[in-house]
C-alpha cells in the first residue's frame, strides 16, 4: 500500500498518473496547501520541505518499516524502480527518460509555476514578470515540441518523462499559450489525455477539489511562506 499526501496541482497529479497506470494499491491523504496543512509537525517529519506530494511506501522492497519519499520526481523514480514499469532498463533509454525528467523539474515546472503566479495569483499584476514566463514558458514548450516531432512520448515510450510533463501543459490557456503553435506537442498532448489512467487520475483529483476553494487568506499562507513559516508549527 502506498499512502500518498497530495493535493490536485501538476505535481500533484504527476504520483496519480503514475499510481493509475501501474495499478498499485493506494491511498489519499489531502493536504490542503491554502489551509497551510503542509507545515503540520507530522506532515513535516516526511515532508521537509513543506511541499505535497510526499509517499509513503508501507512495503518497500527492503522488507524494512515504512519509507518516505519527498520531491515529485524522486516519487517517479522510486516508484518506477519499484514496480519495474515506466523506466527503460538499456542505459540509453533511462538516459533520455532521466533527462526529461529532470528537464521538467529544473525547467517547465518552475517557469510555468512563476508563469502561474505572476500572471494568475499576484495581487499586483508586474507586465515585466508576466511577460518574461510566458515568453520562457513558450521557449520551453517548443523545445518540447521539438523533441515530439521525432518521437510518440517525450524519451520515445511512454515513461515517467511523460507524467511529469503533462500535467505542467494541461493549463496552457492560463500560460498564456496556444497548442495550434505546437503541433507535435499538441499530437501528445490529446494522446495523454485520452490514457484512461489520466482520466482517472484527474477525476480523483477534481473530486478533492471541489471541496475546497483558495481565499485570499489561503493565497497569503501559500505564496508567503518564508524560513520561519516553513518550520515546524
């Protein structure tokens, strides 16, 4: 059994894809980010840095106790290992996959997310800011686009290069972002949405959501948190 602390953001979704498509048995814990649920004491003894997602494997492959594992992308990595699925196994191939992976978390997630912020969230709409995500966000969706133009998934089978990227592209409307610009990406991009396990993935994450609404109290404990609010509490 995995437990999974989670709630529906693209990094969010990228553990549901995952858990979705392999079949492994799990189960929801919600941490509310606006309710500031990330800083509970016990959230952060597997959570240090105060960021969802976070797994808990209850039967690692050690056969020891339980084993936490924190950051989007080490989740699809150990999740990957562990079932043996998602993760070429030639040096070549988890090489391209590894590469992704690690270009999304490096480049796309924390672009769009600044483009997300400044042109979404920020009480004071700053045009520079605005305007140098969604220019950096495009760059990055054509280099995206490029690298689809030879191959059907991002490192050519389907992996968890494509888990992690997709969700990051669901909001292109609120990127300030047009797939008709992107042809190769857009050819990927209606194929992951039509994977049965994204479906599902999705709809389990919009059941969360519907529970909860962001107010402008919340907007404050999420996009205000400094070294202190980041402790224990």
């Amino acid at each position: 059994m995995i437990d999974l602390h989670y709630w529906p953001t693209p990094n969010g979704h990228k553990i549901t894809i995952f858990l979705e498509e392999c079949g492994l048995a799990y189960k929801i814990h919600p941490v509310n980010i606006g309710k500031g649920e990330q800083f509970k004491p016990d959230f952060l003894k597997i959570g240090p840095n105060n960021r969802m997602p976070v797994i808990v494997d209850q039967a690692p492959a050690d056969g020891g106790g339980p084993l936490s594992v924190f950051e989007s992308g080490a989740i699809l990595l150990y999740l990957a290992e562990k079932t043996g699925r998602f993760l070429p196994t030639d040096i070549r191939g988890r090489v391209r996959a590894t590469e992704w992976l690690f270009w999304q978390m490096g480049g796309l997630g924390p672009m769009a997310g600044q483009n997300h912020h400044f042109s979404q969230y920020a009480p004071e709409k700053i045009p520079y800011a605005v305007d140098r995500y969604v220019k950096e966000t495009n760059r990055l969706y054509g280099v995206l686009d490029r690298q689809l133009a030879n191959h059907e998934f991002v490192a050519g089978e389907y992996s968890i290069a494509d888990m992690a990227c997709y969700p990051w592209v669901v909001p292109y409307e609120k990127q300030g972002q047009n797939l008709d610009d992107f042809p190769h990406l857009k050819r990927w991009f209606n194929s992951m949405q039509s994977r049965p396990a994204v479906a599902r993935a999705y709809e389990k994450g919009e059941g969360i959501r519907r529970e909860a609404t962001m107010t402008d109290e919340e907007k404050k404990v999420l996009f205000g948190q400094t070294a202190q609010t980041g402790g224990a509490r």
